[in-house]
C-alpha cells in the first residue's frame, strides 16, 4: 500500500462546505488514521463502501484518448463531501480510502507522444506498473468484505479492479460495461481499450456484458471476435434500443442481468457513453443521465455486485465556469450506487 495517498481529516475539511442548519457527508465520512494498519481497519470498521481515487489519464492517451481524466478524483471526492447526509443516503456508510500516488508516471509521460510507437510502448508499461498497484488495493478492500468504489482515471482501470476481486474471491468474476466501446481490443500492449480483453485472456473475467455499445464506433474485427466467444461475452447497442428501438431498455437490462447474475460481478461505467459529458471520447448521442442513474440502481441492488467503477469523466475538458458538473454527476452516480444496496432485494 505504499502506493496509497491516505485520505486525512485535514483533506476532508479542506472540501467540505459547512453550513449552520445542515449535514453534509463530510462530516460523517470516515478516514484511515494514520497509525492505523489499513487492512485491519477496513476489516473491523463499520463502513461499508470505501472511495477510491485512481487520477491518471496514461491509459487513455495510450489509446489515442484526450487526456483529462485525471482530474476527475479531484471534483468528484469535493462534490461527495458536500451532499446532504439524510436519510435518503448517509455519509456515514462511507470510507474515504484515498487515492493512488500516480505522480511519478505522470511525470514520465508528459513530454511523450502516442503518434510514437516507442513513446505508447513506454506508456504502456506504465499502465502495467498501474494495474498492479489497483489490483493489489481493490483485492484487500475486498477481502475486508467491503464495497470499493473506484472514480477516475482511464477504462484501463477495469483490468486492476477486475483482477483484485478474482484474487480475493478466489475465482474469475464478471462484469457488466456500460460504454459505447467494448474496451475489448487486440492484446498490443495495455491501454484504455483493452482492460476487459486482457483480463478475460489472463482468466481473471468470466461472462462479460457490453451495454449500449455504439454501432459506428465499433470496428469489423472486434464484432467478429465478440461473436465467437457470444457464449461468454455478449453486447446489445444503443441504436438498436434508442434509435430503430428493436429492443427495450428495461427489457435489455433484465436480459444483461441474467447473464452475470449467478456470481460476483463488477460495475463499470464509462462517462463517454453519455452526452455532453466531458470526456476522452466525448459524444453528443448517447442514453440518458437519468437512464445511467437507473441502470445502477438495477444492477447494484444484488448482493453479488462487488464494485463499482466510473471512469473517463474529464472536468478539465469542461467548460471553464462549470467544471464542476462531471464531479457532481460522479456523486449522483455514488449516491445511487450506495442507495440501491439499502433496497430490498426484488429479483
């Protein structure tokens, strides 16, 4: 965990916005004492969902990707601070972990070039050095028996959160995406757009869902080799359920479920698939704010989802006056997430 940039009080009071009359989750949010051993106090602490920061973009520009998605951690822990502790949604079900200490890659990839194969190769060994260290956090957040949820940083992510659950549930687990891209790319050296390939190639995933994938941003070779493995990686896209509504939302949902229900699955949710999101692949059609709000609520009420994860928002490449929305969506996102653990279980 030397790789971990604990959260303090100092941090939270920092981003918290007090006000007379009002509880804010800042206020009841929980920390890691610095004399504390991290995986005993997550073990014996009462909180159940740990925040987890991961403020890197490497991935994304090994992918050819607008970097910007290092700075999501930043706007969205100052947006979860200042939400309202009620009884809608208490703060006090939540552990701010921290944030992985990425400086020393950023530093490394600032004066290179994507355009360079030498210049990704070097970028892609530093996703390697990345995926170990988020594999090993998630993988002792887990076997605490607690809830990481994971914001920032690129969809090369996935393959760390996937890989530390499979280690500490001892088995493959599954995953459902919510992105316009499959993530599911040629295995040519680490990067945002294969996480999921290489975790299924290394046996770390199991069934794989791909929800609301853009038809014109999918290429020949990738439909081809999701169709011969359909036993264990399905899709359905966004303009056959939005545009030509062949299919149903509610009904795709249901039909997504059962495919990753039966054991432990992870929640991914790239912020590219919704429009105006400042993102690395930003897009102007795509579902819903409300209809990505719904999906987590769907699929966080069982028990057997592990994580959640929300990825590829860029404050940076907002605009200038409302940077903060991107955060404040991630906080919605979290808030549902937590919300949806507390319903009753109904399928």
């Amino acid at each position: 965990m030397e790789k971990l940039l604990r959260f303090t009080i100092s941090d939270l009071s920092k981003i918290t916005n007090y006000r007379s009359g009002e509880v804010k989750f800042g206020e009841k949010m929980a920390i890691v004492p610095k004399d504390q051993d991290i995986p005993s106090f997550l073990k014996n602490c009462e909180q159940q969902f740990v925040l987890f920061g991961i403020p890197e973009d490497i991935g994304v520009r090994a992918n050819f990707g607008r970097p910007g998605a290092a700075t999501a951690w930043a706007s969205a822990i100052k947006s979860i601070a200042n939400i309202q502790h009620n009884r809608f949604c208490k703060g006090s079900s939540i552990l701010i972990l921290g944030q992985l200490d990425v400086s020393e890659q950023m530093e490394l990839i600032k004066d290179l070039d994507f355009h360079k194969i030498e210049d990704r190769k070097k970028m892609s060994e530093l996703v390697v050095q990345i995926d170990k260290e988020v594999a090993h956090i998630i993988s002792i957040i887990v076997k605490a028996g607690k809830t990481p949820i994971i914001i920032g940083g690129g969809h090369n992510n996935a393959y760390g959160n996937i890989k530390g659950t499979a280690l500490a549930k001892g088995k493959p687990i599954n995953a459902i995406n919510f992105d316009a891209h499959s993530d599911f790319r040629i295995l040519e050296g680490r990067h945002s757009g294969n996480g999921f390939s290489y975790a299924y190639e290394e046996g770390f995933l199991k069934n794989y869902f791909i929800f609301g994938l853009h038809e014109s941003y999918t290429s020949k070779s990738v439909l081809k080799q999701l169709k011969d493995i359909e036993n264990r990686v399905r899709f359905n896209t966004y303009d056959e359920i939005n545009i030509r509504k062949e299919k149903n939302f509610s009904n795709e949902m249901a039909l997504a479920y059962n495919f990753i229900k039966n054991d432990c699955y992870g929640i991914e949710i790239d912020l590219d698939s919704i429009p105006n999101i400042a993102s690395s692949a930003m897009t102007l059609s795509g579902f819903s704010v409300e209809e990505l709000r719904q999906f987590i609520n769907y699929f966080g009420k069982n028990p057997n989802a592990a994580y959640l994860h929300i990825c590829e928002g860029a404050p940076s490449l907002d605009y200038e006056v409302n940077n903060h929305l991107v955060g404040k969506l991630i906080g919605y996102l979290v808030t549902d997430f937590i919300k949806s653990k507390t319903d009753p279980f109904l399928y």
